[in-house]
C-alpha cells in the first residue's frame, strides 16, 4: 500500500477497494450519488462516517474544500481564510496574496454575506491553500456553481494546487474528464480506474479528449 | 396606531354601553385622567419597576449564558440539565414570589430574584440549542484543521449561536416586566406592581388602569430597544435579520 490511500470495505456501502492517491497527482474520484465516495474522502480526512470500515488508511495532514463553502458571517474575507490558524491559537500569515491568487485582491476586510456564489468558493479555496497541505480533499466543491464558474474556478483550484496529492470527489463525468490526472469510477461493484485523457490538468473542456472520455465517463456511471 | 384607537374607542363604548360604576371599569378617560393626576406617584414607581426589569433581565441573561456555555463546555452537564430548564420554565412564579420575599426581605432583591428566573432559562436554552445546532460542514473544518474542542466552542459554535442567543433575549425582554411586577406584586412595598395591588385595594381602579398602561408601555419599550439593538448586532456580525 502506497503512503497516502486506503484499503479495506464498508459492508453495506462499498465492497473491498483500494484507492491510492500518487503524489503529485490530481485524483478525480466519480460515481453516482449514495456509492460512498465522500465516505472515502472523509476516511481519508479522518472524519465521522456513520458507517463501518474495516481495512486501514493511510492518512496524511490534509486540508478540506466541500460544496457547501463554511464560510462565517461574521468573519471577514481575510480572517475566514486564516481561520485555520485562528482555530489552532497560531499566528495567522497575511492572506493578501492568497486573495490576489484567487483573484479577490482588496476582498479582506469585506463579510462573506456580501460576496456572490462563485467568490465565496474562492474564499474557500484560498484558506484550503492557507491550510498548506500535502494532500487536500475536495468534496464536490464546483457542484453548486453554474457551468461558466465551474470551469473557471475548477482550473484556478488546480493551478494553485499543482503539485499536491489532491482527491476531488465529483459526481460530474465533464469536471473528472478536465481535471483528473487519474480518473476512478465508484460504483457498487467496486472502485474501477478510467484512462485519463492525455495532457496536464486542467484540460481545456472542449478538446476532442476530453470530449471522449467525458462521453465515456457518462456511458460507464448509466452502466 | 389604528388598532390603539379603535381599542380606545371599542373601550369607552363598552363603558357607556354597560353603564359601569368607575370602580368597575374607568373609562380612557378616567384612566388618562388619572395618570395625569397621580403622576406623583406614578413616576417613582416606574422607575423603580424600569431598574428591577432592567438590572434583572441583565442578570438573568448574563446567568443564562453562562450557564449555556457549561453546557456546552460539559456535554454531561448539558444532558443532564437541559430537561430541568424547560421544566422550570413551567413553574408557576407566582407560587414562588412569597418564599422569595420571605428569603429575601421586601426590598428589590425579591424582585430580581423573580426577573431573574422567569428570564434564564429563556436565554440559556436558545443559546444551548444554537451551540449544538452547528452545520456539519463547520464541524467537518475544524476537525480536519485541527481545532481544539475549546476552540470550536469559543470561535464557531459560540458566535453561530448568535442568531438564537437573540430569540433568547427578545423572549427574556418579553417576561422581564413580568417578573418585576409579579415581584412587586406579591412582596413589594413599591413599584409598579404594589401601586397595582394598593390601588385595587381601595376601589381606585382608575389607578390601577393607569399603572397597567404604564407597565404596558414599560413593556413595549423594552422590547423594542431590546429588538433594536439585536438587529444592529447581528447584522454587524453579518447575519441575516
């Protein structure tokens, strides 16, 4: 077993499966929703699942992106992101420069209420970078955006986070086919790999390959 | 606005409809009248009933905070007392007013002695609830970045609480008056509450109107600073209101 993955069955959920998460690669982990792929992630995020594992997990210092943004009101843009440290009782490091990465240059001081959809999930993404992480987890975290944000913040998230061990669980065949570098289909049968198409992440959505394998990404979840 | 007229106006109708003696049911007028004329006594009276409800209501908050954070700080605790706040908020008050005074004197400690219990638990209960209330999702952060338990309670549960510490306090702004005047009325010497009581007790009914519309307006004061301040402080802290 590899230094950072899992091993083992859920009874009920899913049955014995192995999932490694390479270094430095990007790890799009697909499937229909109810297969367990956030029971996965949380394993590997060593959070409550609400069901029985029986195997190991290899588990490093992660940090953790989800779909609904968690946010608080009544932080600012700058305190959200270092929340982090605030919660370990650390020096927060300024997050200017994260902000300006995620495109939110002169956001710190604003409150999350008054920001839209799309730059609260780059709140988001700038305190799971704040997190420094080798391996970050991200749990649907573009699902509730509309598809024009979704591609953009989708390849934002990738270019900031390039060169971490990532896991992005989507339940999006398009999301995988553009930004996995290794692609897994969880279905009740069991935990099955994709080829990826062939370039660095993030893949341009309308290239042939990635067309391809979004269409066949759809044929294997309808499977 | 209309609605106090037309209850005026329905009022004064009733009493000349029915022919009542004053010292049965004063009419507006009566009662205005009477405000006008015992103003003397009045005045003293309210601010005392203001300083009981207010000091009270601050005390019974301030307890019931404190004891919403133990809760949450003691998950035991917290199990085993959160049935005992809602049972005693079914205790009859009134039943209690005597041995208070009987403890406490005739003076104005009964008297918070009563505001406060009709106001902690209000308080403590909303804000308990509002702590554990915390979404997943925060819950799910923390962990993964490696909060302490204090921590999550003194940066996330405690602030999200906000919104129900609030309905809290708009309730315990609601009974605060109560309290004081149930205090006064059953072992003070002063204060609204035993002008009520002194007034009943010679047939001075117009008084006794009088200071109910006072008590009344206290109330509605109360609650709408109270309100207004809560406002301001959670939509500064970013909530919706």
């Amino acid at each position: 077993m590899s230094d950072c993955g899992l091993e083992g069955s859920a009874p009920g959920l899913f049955g014995p499966l192995r999932l490694d998460l390479p270094e430095g690669c990007v790890t799009c982990l697909l499937g229909a929703s109810g297969v367990g792929k956030s029971t996965l992630l949380r394993l590997l995020a060593g959070l409550p699942t609400g069901v029985v594992f029986e195997g190991q997990v290899q588990r490093l210092p992660a940090a953790l992106m989800a779909q609904e943004d968690g946010l608080l009101p009544w932080l600012s843009v700058a305190q959200n992101v270092t929340l982090g440290a605030r919660l370990r009782g650390e020096r927060a490091a300024d997050p200017a420069a994260l902000l300006a990465a995620v495109g939110l240059a002169g956001f710190e001081a604003r409150l999350p209420g008054t920001l839209s959809g799309g730059q609260r999930q780059r709140v988001a993404l700038a305190r799971t970078l704040a997190e420094d992480r080798p391996l970050v987890l991200l749990d649907e975290p573009f699902s509730a955006l509309d598809a024009r944000l979704r591609l953009e913040i989708g390849a934002l998230a990738l270019r900031l986070l390039a060169g971490r061990r990532v896991l992005i669980v989507t339940h999006d065949p398009a999301e995988a086919a553009r930004l996995g570098d290794q692609i897994l289909i969880l279905t009740r049968a069991g935990l099955m790999p994709h080829p990826a198409p062939k370039g660095a992440v993030p893949r341009a959505h309308d290239a042939g390959e990635v067309l391809e394998a979004q269409a066949a990404l759809m044929e294997r979840l309808l499977a | 606005m209309k609605g106090l007229a037309l209850a005026l106006l329905l009022w004064q109708a009733g009493v000349w409809a029915t022919g009542l003696p004053p010292y049965l049911l004063p009419g507006p007028w009566a009662v205005g009248q009477a405000l006008v004329a015992h103003r003397g006594e009045l005045a003293p009276a309210t601010a005392l009933t203001g300083a009981a409800t207010l000091i009270g209501l601050a005390l019974g908050a301030g307890l019931g905070v404190a004891l919403a954070l133990m809760m949450a700080a003691w998950p035991r605790l917290g199990r085993a007392f959160a049935p005992l706040l809602i049972v005693s908020q079914s205790i009859p008050v009134f039943a209690l007013a005597p041995i208070l005074t009987l403890w406490l004197g005739f003076g104005m400690a009964p008297k918070l002695a009563m505001v406060v219990l009709i106001t902690f638990a209000p308080v403590a209960q909303a804000l308990h609830d509002g702590m554990r209330a915390m979404p997943t999702a925060r819950a799910d952060l923390a962990q993964v970045m490696g909060a302490s338990r204090r921590a999550v309670l003194w940066h996330l549960a405690l602030p999200g609480a906000l919104p129900q510490l609030a309905s809290g306090l708009r309730l315990a702004a609601v009974y605060a008056p109560l309290g004081a005047v149930i205090g006064e009325w059953m072992g003070g010497a002063q204060g609204l509450g035993a002008l009520m009581l002194h007034a009943n007790g010679r047939m001075k009914t117009d008084l006794m109107f009088a200071a109910l519309l006072v008590v009344i307006a206290l109330a509605l004061l109360l609650q709408a600073v109270v309100n207004r301040g809560l406002q301001n402080a959670l939509r500064r802290r970013g909530f919706e209101c």
